[in-house]
C-alpha cells in the first residue's frame, strides 16, 4: 500500500518538494532521456556515470533527475546554487570529494542555475569534472551555447528538457492527490484547468494544488476556490530568457508561413502572458523589410501604422490594430530579395572593402579634378530615353558583373522584375551598338 502523506501536519517542506519522485518508475515526463536505449539508461545500466549539462524550463524535472541519479550511481549529492555560491564553497566540497574518493565513495556535485557562474568560476571545474573527481550535473534554463564556457560545454553531455505536457502535469496532480488520500475531491475539469494554467511547470501545478486544498472550506467549493487562485496569479514572461524568443520566433515564423491562425495564437500566447505588444509590433516591422518587402511595399506601411496605432490607443484597444496588421502580413505576397541583396552585399565588402569608386560617378570640383577624369563621360539619367543611361556602370571594376539583387515574379515585386529585364535589355542593346 503506497504511503499517504497528510497536507496538514506540521510539514515543514512545500507539497512540491514532498513529491519529489524517489525512483525513476515515479519520474513522469522526459521519457527521451530515460527510455531503455537513452545514453542515461546505458550509463544506469553499466554502472558508469558521467558529468552533464541539464538544459530545460522551470519545473521540467532537473533537480529531480539529478536526484535519482546520484541514488542510482550510489553517489553523494551535493547541491550547489550558482546564485549564492562561490569558487570558496566550490573548493570546499571539491576538497570533500576527494578525502571520499580516497575511501572509494562517489560525489554527485549539482549546480543549479550554472549559467550565472562567471567564466572564472566555471573554469574552476574544470580539472574535477576532467579526472573524475566529482560527477557534475549542471541545470540551466538558458541557451548553454551562449552561457557556459566552451572548455566546460566540451567535458558535459548536454541534454534538453521539455516543458511537461497537459497530461503529464495531469498524471502529476493525481500522483499527489493519491498520495494525500483526496482522489475524488477534485473533479476532472478542475485538474486540467491546474494544468493548462502551469505552463508545463510541475512545481507550479503542485503549488497552485496545496493552495487549493488549503483554501477549499465548507464554504468555498473546489470550483470557486480555483477560479480565485487563477485570477491572482501574476503574469511572468521573462524578455530576456529562451522560452521569450521562441515563442517570438514561432510568431515570426507564423507570419512568413503565411499562417495568420498560427501568427494570431502567439500573438494572443505572448500579450496573455504578459509581453509587452511593442515588441510584437517591432517584429512585424522585421517581417515587412524581411520576408514581405517589395512583393508589397504596402506592408512596412501597415506594420508602422499598427506600431502607432497602439502606442496611441493602449490596450485592449489597441490590440485590434496589431491583429489586423497580422492577418494582412501573414496573407502579402512575400519576398526576401531585398535582404538578400543586402546581405551579398554586405559579403562583396567584406571580400572588397578598399575598391575605388569609378571616375565617372566621382564630382570634379576643382580643374585638377577635371584634368584626372573625374566625372568624364558621366551621363545624366535624366537626359536619357525612358531616364535611363543605358550601358553606364555604378559598381566598383572588379564587382561589374556582380548580381545583389534578383526579384521573384511573386506581389507587386514582378513588376522590378519587368523593370530590371528591360533595362538589362537595354543595356545589351547599347553595348552591341558600340561594337
């Protein structure tokens, strides 16, 4: 019979923290890294632990993994935080360590939030993880190619954690309603609602559970006690973390896969959560000049009139703005021409960075000027047919042949394309007269 624990006795840890799993038959979630083959199950299996690096959101079962290796591998865990730890507190259970692997015991060293040590501090790792002397397991919520120093990312494997989903949060929430012996208190409707409103965070699905049973009273139901716990909870959306810029960029996405139902949803996701529209309209502004560009010049139009709009109206107001600049750039006719060009551009610099400008496009200001050619045989669009002189040059000699720019046939972009062949035409024609 599986023991039950009891919500008010005089618990000195958080619900989350007592249902903590102590076996991996109890992990739920991220069965890619411990399903039978996994590298993690091999290195269980042969009884050869290694130093890693546990890349995931809050709430994805890091600590809790680390947990139930350092049991599997029969290892001391030590658990460090990155917050409020230095290379002193380092040293001292680097030193611990050692004096146990003299008599032949293992040091599991977990480092929360490892991506705030600073490069030095990560460095001082380095020869510990290297021969052995403790097994690290690092977790972080950001990007590890950005945040942990390449000599220490080469010595961890490197796993990604996934934000648990529904059913997992779900399988949670009823694994600590058995537990506490309150099965049937709940109904279905409400522990999907706890775990829609967690983010695939199962601390915050377990926290947002005690307080609810807490509150639950002869005269407050489970119902109107969750809808209370919902309503004040605070909306957290972090600008500066990965989870911000994958979202950003799934809406981006959306656009320039001209799915204005995918675009709307994350626009919806991002202002829900708390992001500010500006940011949004900045990137519609991106997406206009990226992927829209000439194919419908009207586009940057909208995207800055819906910028504006919004900085005058607010919200909710202004919300309406924004979705209507989404459907209309998600539906253009889309182009990335122009930032092509501008990026070999950018490439024949790199590779041409000192090339004269042609005399025939400098000014000639002065007499000396005049005698060294500068500006001869220059030739006034103007003054030319259809205002165009045909045969002129404006690139450096050695890029002459050079190509940047080449429209698609797609919006408004086909009429360059028109543009440019007749005049290419007329450049052919003027070169075979002067033959």
């Amino acid at each position: 019979m599986q023991e039950q624990i009891s919500l008010f006795s005089n618990r000195s840890r958080p619900l989350a923290e007592e249902m903590r799993p102590k076996k991996f038959s109890e992990y739920l979630g991220q069965e890619h890294l411990t399903e039978k083959n996994s590298a993690i199950s091999a290195a269980i299996a042969k009884n050869r632990p290694f130093s890693m690096l546990l890349w995931g959101p809050a709430g994805s079962g890091k600590t809790t993994l680390a947990l139930l290796l350092a049991g599997d591998f029969d290892a001391d865990f030590v658990s460090l935080s990155a917050v409020f730890s230095g290379v002193k507190d380092l040293r001292e259970e680097i030193n611990k360590a050692k004096e146990k692997r003299r008599f032949g015991r293992r040091t599991l060293l977990f480092i929360d939030e490892i991506h705030r040590f600073n490069k030095a501090q990560q460095d001082a790792f380095l020869p510990f993880v290297e021969d052995g002397t403790v097994i690290l397991i690092g977790a972080t919520t950001e990007n590890p190619a950005f945040n942990i120093n390449n000599a220490l990312l080469s010595r961890l494997r490197t796993f990604r954690l996934n934000p648990l989903g529904t059913e997992q949060i779900k399988a949670v929430i009823k694994q600590a309603l058995d537990k506490l012996g309150k099965t049937s208190l709940l109904s279905e409707e409400i522990i999907e609602k706890i775990a829609i409103y967690s983010d695939g965070d199962a601390r915050k699905a377990l926290n947002r559970l005690e307080e609810l049973l807490i509150t639950i009273s002869d005269k407050i139901s489970p119902d109107a006690a969750i809808d209370k716990i919902l309503s004040d909870q605070p909306k957290i959306f972090d600008h500066n973390g990965d989870y911000f810029y994958e979202v950003l960029s799934a809406f981006h996405k959306s656009l320039r896969g001209s799915s204005a139902d995918g675009a709307m949803y994350w626009f919806a996701r991002m202002v829900n959560a708390g992001a500010d529209p500006l940011i949004i309209c900045r990137r519609m502004l991106c997406v206009a000049s990226e992927d829209i560009s000439n194919a419908d010049p009207n586009a940057l139009t909208v995207a800055l009139n819906a910028y504006q709009a919004y900085e005058r109206l607010g919200a909710p107001e202004g919300y309406l703005a924004i979705a209507q600049a989404i459907v209309y750039l998600a539906l253009a006719p889309k182009s990335n021409s122009s930032y092509l060009a501008m990026k070999k551009a950018f490439a024949a610099v790199e590779e041409n960075p000192y090339s004269a400008v042609p005399k025939h496009l400098c000014n000639a200001p002065t007499r000396v000027h005049k005698n060294e050619g500068y500006g001869k045989n220059y030739r006034y669009a103007h003054d030319e047919e259809f205002a165009y002189a045909a045969g002129q040059t404006y690139l450096p000699e050695e890029l002459q042949d050079t190509v940047f720019y080449e429209p698609n046939s797609r919006g408004f972009e086909k009429k360059f394309a028109d543009k440019l062949a007749k005049l290419r035409a007329l450049d052919q024609e003027w070169l075979a007269n002067k033959k």
